[in-house]
C-alpha cells in the first residue's frame, strides 16, 4: 500500500488530531514521534529533539532501554494478562517485595500494584479512611494529584485541572506549600494546617495528611525538612496518616530511590508511586506499613488492569538497571550538572529568579525583570515553544506558569545534557529582556 508522506507530517497529524480528539486534551508540542532512544527522539519528518520532558518524568532509564525492552518481549512471550485478582504470577510479587525493602522505614510492609499515579493516589486515601475510620483529607495549595474526581479535588489549582467540573467530593481542605521564594516560610505553612483544625475541620475526623516531597506540576518547589518534621508531629499527635505522594518525584528522579528517603528519620506511612517504576509501561503501586495496608477487607482493593504482567517485567528491569547501572548516582551527577548550566545561564538573566530541585529534578522560575511579584508566565511560554523549534523538548510548570522544569532521562550523556543546556542558553541571550 502506498503512504502518502504528505498525510503523514506533523501539520497533517496535528489536524486529523483536532477533528478526532476533543479539545480538551491539551497539547505540549504540536510533534509527532516516530521513533525515541535513550534521550532523543525523531519526529514524523525526520527531524531529531533532545527530551528534556522524559514522558514527565516517567523515562529516568530512557526512551526503549535495552533491559527493559528484553524483559517485556520475554513476558510477551508467555502472556500479556490474566487479571492478578484471578490468576496470580510471580512478577507481580517479586516487584512488592523489592518495593516494600527499598521504601524508608524500620517496620513490616505491603505493597500493591494498579495503572496510573491517580488510581494509586485514590487508593491510598481509601486504606488511610479504612484503617483511621476517618473521612477527611488534607493536601496543599499547588499541588498536583491526578486528574480523576478525587485527585482533581486533591489538587490545589483550579486552571485548568478542576474548572468546570464541579462540584469536588466533601471534606477535602488545603493548607500553604512553603515557598520562601513566595513569601510562604514553613512557619506559615504549618500555622495553615493548624488553622484548619480551627476554621474547617477536627483533627480527629482527619484521616490523611497528603503531600509530594518536591511539588510537580506546582513548580519544582522541595518540602523543607523542617516542614515534613512538623507534618510527622502532627499526624503523630492525631492518628492522622501521611502519605508521600511520590508520583513525579519517585524511582530516582531526586538522588535517593525515593524522595522521601532525604526526610531523616520522618517516614511517611503510605507512599505512592507510578512514571518512571515501569520504565515506559503502565503501573503505579502504593506502599505502606503492613497494619495500614491491611486495613481494607478482601476485595475493596484491585483493578483489572493493575500491575499487568508486561508492566511488572518492565519495572523489575528499571530496579535492576538502577543497580547494575548506578542510576541514583547518575541522578545526583545529572542534576549538579543541570544546576550548574542552568546557574550560569542565570548569571547574566536575572529574569530568571531562582535555579532549584533535588537531585535531577530542576527547574528555573522566570520572573519579568527580576521582580518576584511579575511571573513570567509569557516568556516561559516563549521559550518552551522556542526550545522545540530549536530542537529540545521542555515543559513548563508552577501555579504562575512561569517556571521550566527539566526531566531528562537519568541514562543521557553529559554531551546531550550540556547541548540541551547550550539550546536553552542561546534562547535565553536571544528572548529574555536583561
């Protein structure tokens, strides 16, 4: 059969896109990708992009790593699903049981698997109100949770996540994020939850206290120790659960496996994960202290779909990648790495007001001449569209839109990093106003 190539560039695409889809799903780049490795993808036309967007943050081990594609075409070969709740396979538990030793804390645990960082986000609220018999919910301004009922009323920003889909579910509240950067310390922050207890809701009808450890869609901005300290405090003090919602910052995104790891001895009780766990393939897991986990009864837990067996194999390749490969010192060295470009490109802009992150989770926060209280939110957008016609792939981020978040693979070559940050550079002498 004949392929016209006219039907098939990028414009082309985009239009049948637009008359198939509905417009509200939201476009980054107006590309489509016709084959990626490691760091880099090709478009439809042939054209080569550096990603600095990794899926977000589901690539630290790349686009097709060689391990991770081995190991799903070997469960191809044997079989694709039976439904776990049906019929077991071992995958499944081997990944639980190397989830439940890497996870922090000095303490029996249980893990479980299902799809989508929004379903395991769900799920831990579930076990947290069946293990405290308690309803309420507590998450932070900025955050970011999932796009499902529960996940959208979780998240703390309305454009473009909960408008025109109200009502949210009952009993959900929200207090501060510290961001000294926006005038909120972490003494605000936790007088915010406190306040809570005072103007909306008893403590002791609260059964989580939900937070990411370095904020995603909300802009890169990193939970102080201190803070997560006091969150311990006052869960500890109530019978509240908290849970490390570790979606975006998880499988060694920041330096350690998981983010919460750098928190000293504050341990969350419940964790969730997805992205990068599957190296490509859909799956998510949430992990916690056996008694919480235990808390559901026999069925109120599971999912068609959950931990698939082409899922498993997958994950299981990216923990073996990250030992053989010492991908967690790799995350260190490609964040110092980024943080340096990214300073010295902030060097002669002030426009860009703050270089930050954990490990190899970095952004730049654009501020219109320097000023704080002048989000950038245009230039940023400027630059993201720029970069790609340039050949590097960003996202924007932050409850302002004026923050570019990198997420590139952990598994890129510092030549790639250093072009990606050469790109981004020129954009900046070319587009930001000194």
């Amino acid at each position: 059969m004949h392929r016209d190539p006219h039907l098939h560039t990028n414009a082309a695409l985009m239009a049948r896109r637009r008359a198939a889809l509905p417009a509200g799903m939201g476009q980054a780049h107006e590309i489509f990708v016709q084959r990626a490795e490691n760091a880099e993808v090709w478009d439809v036309e042939g054209r080569r992009y550096i990603d600095f967007a990794g899926g977000i943050a589901v690539l630290n081990t790349g686009h097709r790593h060689p391990a991770v594609v081995a190991a799903v075409q070997a469960q191809l070969e044997r079989f694709t699903h039976t439904c776990f709740q049906v019929l077991a396979y071992e995958p499944y538990v081997e990944l639980c049981e190397r989830l439940n030793a890497l996870a922090p804390g000095e303490f029996a645990k249980k893990s479980f698997l299902l799809t989508s960082g929004a379903e395991a986000v769900e799920n831990a609220v579930k076990i947290a109100r069946a293990y405290t018999r308690r309803s309420a919910v507590i998450a932070f301004g900025g955050a970011f949770h999932g796009r499902t009922l529960l996940g959208m009323a979780l998240t703390g920003k309305v454009v473009p996540y909960k408008q025109g889909f109200g009502p949210m579910p009952a009993e959900i509240f929200h207090g501060k994020f510290p961001c000294p950067l926006h005038g909120v310390s972490v003494e605000d922050a936790v007088a915010s939850v406190e306040a809570l207890f005072k103007y909306d809701v008893e403590p002791s009808r609260v059964a989580a206290i939900i937070l990411e450890p370095v904020q995603g869609e909300g802009g890169f901005y990193v939970a102080p120790p201190a803070f997560v300290r006091a969150l311990r405090d006052i869960c500890d003090r109530h019978g509240i659960v908290l849970i490390a919602d570790e979606v975006q910052t998880g499988a060694g995104r920041t330096g350690t496996f998981l983010a919460c790891e750098q928190w000293g001895d504050v341990v969350p009780d419940l964790i969730t994960m997805a992205k990068s766990l599957g190296g490509g393939m859909p799956l998510s897991a949430v992990i916690g202290r056996a008694e919480i986990m235990d808390a559901p009864g026999p069925g109120g837990l599971g999912g068609t779909y959950a931990g698939n067996p082409l899922a498993c194999a997958a994950a299981l390749a990216v923990l073996d990648a990250f030992e053989r490969e010492q991908l967690l010192e790799r995350s260190r060295a490609v964040g110092e790495r980024l943080v340096a470009g990214l300073r010295a490109i902030a060097a002669r802009h002030p426009t860009i007001g703050e270089v930050r992150g954990l490990g190899a989770m970095v952004a730049v926060e654009l501020f219109e001449g320097g000023d704080v209280q002048r989000p950038a939110a245009a230039l940023t957008q400027q630059i993201v569209k720029a970069a790609a016609q340039a050949g590097l792939i960003l996202l924007s981020c932050g409850t302002h839109a004026n923050v570019i978040r990198i997420l590139v693979p952990l598994t890129a070559s510092d030549a790639v990093l250093d072009e990606g940050l050469t790109i981004l550079g020129g954009l900046f002498d070319r587009l930001a106003q000194a």
